[in-house]
C-alpha cells in the first residue's frame, strides 16, 4: 500500500524546473507586453493625427486618462501610508 501512494518526486523536480523557467521569463514577457502596447498606441496617435485632431488636444486626453489610470493604482498600494 506505501508503495501506490508513494510520492513522485520525478515529476515534481520537472514541474519545478517549468516553474523556474516561466519565471525567468517573466521580464521578457513583461518587455513584449510593453512593446506591443506602445506600437498600438503610435498607431492610434498616427491615425487620429491623421485625421485632423489637434496634437495638443491628444496629448492632453492622453495625461487625462494616464491620470485616470495611476490615481486608483495609487490609492490601492499606498492605503496603508494613507491610514497612518
């Protein structure tokens, strides 16, 4: 009966192996991630640009929902500094 519970230790050396490797991965994919969004963005710039829109009206809509975007992120992870 021990043996068929017996723990396979195989199988979790490579699970940890896989765990390590996608956290080595992480940066990677966090500069991809970012890469891809500030492409979308010049794209979305150069659209609206190219259809008349005022850059400094653009520019001003894009620190508006920046702000939109940092304030709550903000709230939440400093909360603690906020109660004191």
């Amino acid at each position: 009966m021990h043996v068929l519970f017996k723990k396979n230790t195989h199988y979790t050396h490579q699970r940890g192996k896989l765990y390590q490797i996608i956290d080595g991965l992480k940066p990677l994919m966090m500069m991809v991630t970012v890469q891809i969004a500030l492409a979308g963005v010049n794209i979305i710039y150069k659209l609206v640009a190219n259809t008349g829109m005022s850059l400094p009206i653009l520019i001003a809509y894009r620190f508006l929902f920046a702000s939109a975007a940092i304030v709550p992120l903000a709230l939440i992870f400093e909360r603690s500094f906020l109660l004191e």
